[in-house]
C-alpha cells in the first residue's frame, strides 16, 4: 500500500507531467519523482518532448546514486520497448530501485508490460495509485491510444442565453479579451484545430497561436471545407502555420495549387467525421480543439466523437442569433448528451465551464 509520501509524490509527478502539454505528441505526458530510502525526494523529471529523454530518465539523472535502493513514483506504468529512446524499466533496474509505484498502465502494445519486467527483477511494484487525475491528466494520449483517433475538444463562446452571433451576424467580440487569450493556450496544447467552411466564410480566421509563452509547435489548421469553396486569399492559408483543406472525394481543387488537401467521403451536406479523424491521427494529430461554428459541432456530437467540452459564457444577452450548438440528431429530451462539470473558473468577466460528456441511459 502507498505511503503519504509515495501519494504526495504522485501529485506532484502529476504536476510534473502536465507541463509536457502541447510539446510530446504523439507521445505521452509523464512526470516522475524518485524518493530515496527514508522517503525523501532527490530527482524529478518530466517528458519534456517527442524524441527527448523519459521522464523516469531525467528524475533518475537528477536523483544519481540516491537512487539506489529508493522509489520510483511515475504518472504511466514505465514503457518497456525500445523506440527513439530506450526502455525506462531496465533504466530503472540498473538504477537499483527497490520499489515502483505508478498511476495508469501502457495500454499500447509495444510498450505495455514494464510492471511485469519489473517485478521480475525482484522490484516492488504498484499500480493505480491516484490513477483517475493522473489518466485525466493524460487523457489525450490515453484516448488516442485506446481509440486510434484524436482527442476532441470542442470549445466555444457564447452569451448566457446560448447565442454565438447576434441575429446580423456580428460575433466580435462575445467573449472578453482574457478569454480570448486563453484559446491561444488551448491551441497552443493541441496538435490540430479545425473549423468549418461556414467559419471561414463570417470571420476568415487566422487560428494560428498569438501572445503564448513557452515551448509549442504551431498546430496544423484543419479547414473542413466540402465543396472546396475556400478562396486562394483565405488568411488561413499563410505560413505562420501548416493547413490542411478536407473536402469531399468529388471536390474540384483546381484552384488551390500548392495546398494540402485531404478528400474524405461525403456524408450528408459534409464529409464523415470518423473519416476526417482518421485521417488526422494518420497524420500524427492525437489532440483537435474544435473552434468550428455550431454546424460542424453538431456533426462532431452526432458522430459521438466529442470528448470534452469547454465553453466561455459571456455576461452578455441578445434574445436572437446563431446557437452554440446545431443540429446533433437529438430530437428527444431523453437522447439530450448530459455534461459531468469538472471545473468552474472566472477568466475576466467570463465564466469557463470545462466539462466532460456523460450518457446518462433512460431508466
């Protein structure tokens, strides 16, 4: 069983990982500590970024010889293959740790069994310690792992009364100024953002990232665009950042020389959404931050491939508009997708509600 010690330094391998958001795709965020043989803490370490060394690595550099004989607290279960690094169970061997203690297992088949290989060096080993914030913590990665497509994050802003525009169509600007600045830290998280045509036609977005600090790759903009009616001046389409077009398998492209394009199977009046998704994890995408207007999240929400939700709720009433949300196939209250609220935070003037799906079943 965990001691307080080994569950203090869970937390703070927890908080250790999460600062490799938006720098380790596809790879996941980990955070290590390592405790010597009285329980004091004496390295940590983080997965800084995709190719660069473990997070077991850097703690074990940091800790040394106190190493020995100590205890290994890791967010996910040590891999255990060799791949652009080595594997971080024989790592931890040679270090002569005495015990492991990690969060989530690797549900990836190349690099699953560290625990096993392990134990059978004569390491105590324990699992699930703290695992529910440490998976939550890592939910990109464990999602695209366990599912083979991108975790969505559809993000939106809106009045209290659930408008995006008002009934002209102006939208700039519902949302404050500071919760503006925080989509530029969402982006700079994710590997892809993605919007619709009908986005790109009102607002000609840029959805490059602006004002952020820190170490990020700039993520690809995804145009979901069937028809292919994007014009060649579309500022989505300059090279602060990669763009890829999707369109249908039939689109004419004839007019964007030069650009990336993905043809999709149509669907409806679009083209299909696990279709889009795969094409996108093929890519190397393992995070999307939806910013599409309430057509393509209706889409996404009909397609189930929504995986959290974060809306920016502005003090601010209009009585007619656009919604936030368009049709998503839910004709009955008993179909309604119910929301489990896991954080509430002002950002200015703004209320952020971060909340995650829950298929509440009909009794």
């Amino acid at each position: 069983m965990a001691t307080p010690g080994e569950v203090d330094a869970m937390r703070r391998a927890i908080g250790l990982a999460a600062r490799g958001l938006g720098s380790t795709s596809p790879n996941p965020v980990v955070g290590a500590v390592i405790l010597d043989a009285r329980g004091q803490v004496v390295g940590e370490g983080w997965h800084q970024q995709a190719g660069g060394p473990h997070a077991e690595i850097h703690a074990l550099r940091a800790a040394g010889d106190a190493a020995r004989g100590g205890t290994a607290v890791v967010t996910l279960e040590p891999c255990n293959h060799t791949g652009r690094t080595g594997p971080c169970a024989q790592a931890l061997i040679a270090a002569g740790v005495s015990r492991v203690v990690y969060a989530v297992g690797d549900p990836t088949p190349a690099a699953t069994g560290g625990g096993v290989t392990l134990t059978a060096a004569g390491i105590d080993v324990e699992s699930g310690l703290l695992a529910p914030e440490a998976a939550r913590g890592n939910e990109i990665w464990l999602t695209a792992a366990r599912e083979r497509r991108p975790f969505v994050l559809w993000k939106y802003a809106s009045t209290l009364d659930g408008r995006i525009a008002a009934a002209d169509g102006t939208s700039r600007w519902i949302s404050s100024a500071a919760s503006r600045a925080d989509v530029h830290r969402l982006r700079a998280g994710s590997d892809a953002v993605v919007v619709g045509s009908g986005t790109l036609r009102a607002d000609d977005p840029h959805l490059a990232v602006r004002g952020v600090e820190g170490s990020f790759t700039q993520p690809l903009r995804v145009v979901v665009d069937t028809n292919a009616k994007i014009r060649p001046g579309a500022r989505v389409l300059d090279d602060a950042a990669p763009t890829l077009i999707a369109v249908a398998e039939d689109a004419d492209t004839e007019h964007l020389p030069g650009v990336d394009v993905a043809r999709l199977p149509r669907t409806g009046n679009g083209v299909a959404v696990h279709a889009l998704l795969g094409e996108l994890y093929g890519r190397g995408v393992r995070s999307v931050l939806l910013e599409g207007g309430p057509t393509m999240a209706g889409a996404f929400l009909a397609a189930g491939a929504i995986d959290k939700v974060i809306g920016y709720l502005a003090p601010v009433l209009l009585g007619a508009g656009a919604a936030a949300l368009g049709d998503a196939g839910i004709t009955t209250i008993s179909q309604a997708l119910r929301l489990d609220v896991a954080e509430t935070e002002h950002i200015g003037p703004d209320l952020r509600i971060t909340a995650y799906p829950s298929r509440i079943e009909e009794n």
